[in-house]
C-alpha cells in the first residue's frame, strides 16, 4: 500500500513538472507572439489576432471590435492544445529532449504542422541527433528571414540545452 502512495506521488510530481513546463513555454509562445485584441495582418498579409492566432476562413471576427483578453487566451489555450496533439502525432517524444520538444512545439505553433513538416533535412536531423546541423537548417530557411530574432532564440534555446534529456 506505501509502494502504491508513493507511486501515485511520484506520478503527481512528473505531471506538475510537466504541467510547469507547458506553463513557461506557453508563456515564452506568448511573448514571442506579441498580443493583440483586435484583428492585425501578420508578417505575410494573413489576418491574426491575440497571441498570434491566425484567422480561419470559416472563423467570424470583426474588423475595429477589440475582444477580452479572456476570450483570445482561450483560443490560444485551443490552438496550443492543436500544436500539442500534432506534436504528439508525428514526433517521437522518446527520442528527443524535453528543451527540443518545446522547440518543435514553438514551430509548430507558429508555422502548423504542414510547414514544420517541410523542414524535411531538419526532421531528419534531428532523428540522426545531429543537433547543431538541424540548428543550423533553421537558420538556413525563409522562416529565418521572416522571423529572425525568433528563429535565433529557438536556436540559441536549442544548442544551449541540447543534452538536458
């Protein structure tokens, strides 16, 4: 019975670390982001709002209106939770560390999936572990000329703690 407690407390603590750790990646995503309560045109011309929440064609936003910030930090909580399943869905958490899956999981909030998945040398690097060259592949792209300063901080968060598994 002390065995079986100590388990469930074990797994509790595992589940706030984790839990804190999406916690400070939400809030770095966020920052990065920048937040906005009404509609603004991000880097490529595509209408966003909040934290960095592009606009879908189905979705009805009004042009002018500022919206709570308790309503669009629900739809970041959706659209990380989004991120978060399609992280899940093509990577292989085992094989990478905890700082390269907030790096992945910050890409994938940014660019989707479909874009993430086209950085196919990168993908492919990081499944030989070759870190610094799928570092390097980072720099070496148009979302690097889109985003500078955010593509060098995810790199720099990359190699800083490239061996904290």
């Amino acid at each position: 019975m002390k065995k079986l407690l100590n388990q469930k407390i074990l797994i509790g603590y595992f589940l706030q670390l984790d839990l804190l750790r999406f916690s400070q990646l939400k809030a770095r995503i966020k920052k990065n982001e920048g937040y906005y309560n009404q509609i603004y045109y991000d880097q490529l011309g595509k209408p966003t709002i909040g934290f960095g929440h592009l606009i879908k064609k189905n979705e009805k936003f009004l042009y002018q209106k500022k919206y709570s910030k308790k309503y669009l930090n629900t739809i970041f909580e959706n659209d990380f939770n989004f991120a978060l399943n399609d992280f899940n869905k093509n990577y292989n958490v085992k094989n990478l560390s905890k700082n390269l899956q907030e790096v992945i999981l910050e890409m994938i909030f940014q660019l989707g999936i479909k874009n993430c998945l086209k950085f196919k040398k990168f993908n492919k690097l990081l499944k030989k572990k070759l870190i610094y060259m799928a570092a390097l592949e980072m720099l070496d792209s148009l979302w690097y000329v889109q985003t500078p300063k955010r593509v060098e901080k995810l790199v720099n968060s990359l190699l800083e703690y490239k061996n904290d598994k």
